[in-house]
C-alpha cells in the first residue's frame, strides 16, 4: 500500500489493528479513501480482526477462509 492509494481507491481494507494502525499512519491527512477492518462488514463481527492462522491445525484455516470469504462476500455487495 502506497499514499497514493488512499487517493485512488475508495476503501482500504486491513485484516487486523495493527495492520489498520500502519495504513492510518500511512494515510495522508486529506485521504479519500475509506480504512476498515475487513469483518467490519461482516453483521455481528464489527471491530474483530482475522486472526492468523499460520501456526494451527487445518481447521483454523479452513474457519479463517470461511469468515474471510463471508466477508467479502458482504463488502461485495455492499459495494453493488
């Protein structure tokens, strides 16, 4: 993600606050672009991160691309 991003796109979308933190500090004051947590869109998972699921089982991973691929899902149709 580059500053000028935040003038190019409508929505930035981080996976967790850390990642979100960076992008704010990475946004220029007069952004345009809209910055939020991806299951932000997801109805009763507001302000949840995705956690990583690098160091579990296969089922932490397939739980992680379900609720990663439900809320894109979400983000897509509210952008239709």
């Amino acid at each position: 993600v580059a500053r000028d991003d935040f003038h190019r796109f409508d929505h930035i979308v981080a996976m967790d606050h850390d990642n979100r933190r960076t992008l704010r500090g990475l946004a220029p004051a007069e952004a345009s672009a809209t910055l939020s947590l991806l299951l932000d869109h997801l109805p009763g998972r507001e302000g949840e991160v995705v956690h990583d699921p690098y160091y579990g089982v296969d089922t932490d991973f397939e739980r992680v691309w379900r609720l990663v691929d439900a809320a894109a899902e979400q983000l897509m149709w509210r952008l239709k």
